[in-house]
C-alpha cells in the first residue's frame, strides 16, 4: 500500500523496514521529534535517530525534572507559611528521595506518553549515535540510514568555563538533579535562567546560597527593571550573589570547595554549581564533513532552518539564537511543514516567550526598553509599569512584582516583561499582542476576567492606551 505525501513523493508503509525514508532526523529531543511526529502527520516516512531516549533534555535531564523540583519547593514555602492563610500546618523538612520519586514519576509517565505517540505516527526510532556521512545519509553503527532530507537536531550540552573541570563538588545541572542530599551551603556560577531556578530550589529546601554572576545584573538578558525586581526578590528571600566580578578559580577538598573571584573575594560551600550556559553538541558528527557551515560550534542555517548542504536542515539548541525548548519545537514543526511546502511563517527569536520558574518568575516577549530604544530612538518609545500591588489575585495568593509594556509611539506593543508569582502563564497573551503588532487601544476594550492575574496585563494595556483605571 502506498500513498503520495504532501511533497509529492510516493511513500510505503514498509519503506522504513529498509533504512530509506523520506526525513531522517539526528536527534529526538524537542526539536527533533516535534519535526518527526508532524512529517508523519503530514504522511512522510520518517526515521529519528536517537542515542539515549527519546525527550532529549528538556524531558529527562531539563525543563520537566526541574520544574518538578521547583514546585515541589513551592509546596516547602506554602507549608512554612501556611500560618499567614489561616491554615495550620507544621513542615518537618524535605525528603529529598521522595522528592526524587515524585519527579522521575512525572518524566516516566510524560515519557511513556510520547513513545505511544510516536509509536502511533509509525515513525522508526534507531537507537545508537549517529554521524552525518553525505546530505543524504546518516550512520548509525553498520547500519547507513538514508533519507530525502535530514534535519540535525542534537541538542546541547551543560557549558563550563576554560580551566574549569567539572567532577567531585563541582557539577551541572545534570548532576545536580541526581544529588540524593540537600546542600547545606552551595555556590551557583552563573545568574541566568538555569542558576537562578536552581538557586530558588536550595533556598526553598534549605540551603545558604549565593549566585556568581560575573555581569551587572541576575537574567542578564532581560530588561533591566526585571533584573533589578528579581534581585530586590532574592535579597529579601535571602538569597546572596555577588554580580559584576568574573570567576577565577576553585578548589575542593572532602570538606566543600572554596570559590575565588578576580577581586580575591572567596566564597566556600559544599558545592559549585557551574550554570555558565549550554553548547552545541556537534563536535564529531560529521557535519563539517559534508560540507555544513559551522561557528562556534553552531550550525549555521538560512531563515528557512536550511543549512548551506541542500536538503540538510538544523533545528534547536545547535541553531545560534535562544535555546528554548518551545523554540526547537516549534522550528522542527517549521522544517516539516517546510518540507511539505506549506511555507510556515518565520516567527523571529526576539517574538518567541521566555520564561524563568524560579520565585518569583521572570516572563517576556519582543523588546526591552533598552533595545526597543535602539531600534526606534529613545523619544519613540513609551513604557507602562503596573505594580501587581494593584491586583487582587496577586495580593491573595501573597505575590508581588510588576508587567511592564512597552511601545511604539502611536504605534503597536512591542514588548512585555514580568515578574511575580506564576506570571508564566500569563505571557501567552503577551505573545499574542506582540507577534500581532497590536496597539494598546486595540486590547484596551478586551474584557479580562476578574479576579485574576492576568487583569494585571489589561491595566497595562489600559494605562498606554491613555485609559488608567487603577493607576496614577
């Protein structure tokens, strides 16, 4: 039986029994199996090769296990403060082996979902590490999988600075997730996304902790009034950093390990956490090889996710820009659809949602005000800050914080930052507002629900669009 897909190509049911398929994908991590699960959708063959399970980092070693650890700290800090809601509840401290349990549960079943799903898209998974041999082939052992086109999606790997070796007390994120203790005392190198996540787990359950951070601000990379909530947040949670003075050096003995910054000032702890960012695992695939341009380790792709090999496509962490997991999805769906000449549209990195999960969250879309003021001139641009002091939802569930907005004069929004207590699920409509060029007065007439946080969002919008109601 066979049927012709979407590109044109007369496909078989059993074409994939012989290793030929009509995608082949290096890689099932986010990137890599949103592209094979909508090819199949699409009615391509596919093979995905993938050298440890499918979900890649973001399932097992990222995003789902550690956001499994932070609720489970939210829980911690609700039980400590139950007392000011009217409950009475005593919290005896944290089991971290049933912490353990409780996370590994949730990647077990999410994993086991997606092997069903996968399972039903009758895409090939190939077990074992593959290396691109020409546009067309991947090896995998002595088996020479072969594909119409190929999309590279290996993902990447936990960062550490020249000089610095990982091992004994000093660990990433990977290791830091398997840790069967709670630290009494640890240092975190690096205040972005990953350090500060961590950071808020060890102050939940317990620990003394101080972030290194060798620029100005905690979240570098978002706006500066965030970055400065975030840090007055983490001050009066008591958590320390030092920022604006880089890593030099540390050592460890059976006892902990003392950090030393280019100041001289040292920090001891049980433990360094090295949350200096990710890399791009390319290194002896054999992209050079066949012709792929490469930076840094990075492959470099069109606009279309198309490297300079024709018909070879790159997705995810390997593809220079954010290193998001909803990023990669969404590019291995783009490259499907690509494929299938749908021409999906190109959503730019700066329009895609960022989110930090630590307490309180951190979320944006679109432009800072510093960058907005550079691509349009600092007399361009206006900004709205509405304090979640104002919000009744925030004030009873005991979070404070803000949504800034920022816009083009006379013209559309095109940023929106947060910070406060689950402002992650908010950031949806930010995206909306700002992918759609939206004018503060087309939003103003919505109706929000009351009472919620996301009200907070609309009395932003309300207050660029010159129409304050609970603002000054």
């Amino acid at each position: 039986m066979s049927e012709t897909n979407p590109s044109g190509n007369t496909t078989s049911e059993n074409q994939g029994s012989s290793d030929t398929f009509d995608l082949v994908v290096l890689g099932g991590g986010s990137g890599g199996y949103a592209a094979a699960l909508r090819a199949s959708e699409l009615g391509f063959t596919v093979g995905m090769i993938e050298k440890d399970k499918v979900g890649g980092t973001c399932l097992h070693r990222g995003c789902i296990p550690t956001k499994a650890l932070l609720h489970s700290a939210e829980i911690a800090d609700g039980a400590r403060d139950s007392e000011k809601y009217g409950v009475k509840a005593t919290f005896e401290g944290v089991d971290i082996q049933a912490v353990t349990a409780y996370r590994e549960g949730i990647v077990a079943k999410k994993y086991k979902g997606l092997q069903g799903l996968v399972k039903a898209r009758k895409i090939t998974t190939i077990e074992g590490e593959g290396r691109l041999t020409s546009p067309t082939t991947v090896q995998v052992g002595d088996r020479t999988i072969t594909g119409k086109n190929v999309i590279l999606a290996t993902g990447s790997y936990s960062r550490s600075l020249p000089g610095l070796d990982i091992g004994g007390r000093v660990i990433t994120s990977e290791q830091a997730l398997q840790l069967d203790f709670i630290p009494k005392k640890v240092a975190v190198l690096g205040g972005g996304v990953i350090g500060v996540e961590f950071a808020s787990v060890w102050k939940s359950f317990g620990s003394d902790v101080t972030i290194i951070e060798a620029l100005p601000h905690l979240v570098p990379n978002e706006d500066e009034s965030i970055s400065k909530s975030l840090e007055r947040a983490f001050r009066k949670r008591g958590i320390n950093y030092s920022l604006g003075v880089r890593f030099q050096s540390v050592t460890q003995n059976d006892d902990g390990v003392v950090v030393t910054l280019e100041d001289g000032k040292t920090f001891d702890a049980d433990l360094l956490l090295v949350a200096v960012g990710r890399g791009p695992s390319t290194a002896n695939l054999g992209y050079e090889e066949v012709g792929v341009t490469m930076d840094r380790g990075f492959v470099i792709t069109n606009e279309r996710l198309e490297t300079s090999v024709p018909g070879v496509y790159a997705v995810g962490d390997i593809v220079p820009g954010l290193q998001l997991a909803h990023r990669g999805f969404q590019q291995g769906i783009f490259v499907a659809e690509e494929l299938a000449g749908l021409k999906p549209i190109v959503i730019p990195d700066i329009n895609i949602p960022k989110v930090t999960y630590c307490d309180p969250e951190v979320a944006s879309v679109g432009y800072s005000e510093a960058k907005a003021k550079e691509q349009w001139g600092d007399d361009k641009i206006s900004t709205y800050d509405y304090n979640l002091a104002g919000n009744g939802k925030s004030e009873i569930i005991g979070t404070t914080g803000s949504v800034k907005v920022v816009r083009v004069n006379d013209g559309p929004i095109v940023g929106v930052h947060m910070i406060g207590a689950r402002v992650g699920e908010l950031i949806g409509e930010g995206q909306l507002v700002v992918n759609w060029e939206a004018y503060p007065e087309d939003i103003a007439p919505l109706i929000h629900a009351h009472p919620t946080q996301n009200e907070a969002v609309g009395e932003a919008f309300l207050a660029l669009a010159g129409k304050p109601l609970h603002a000054l």
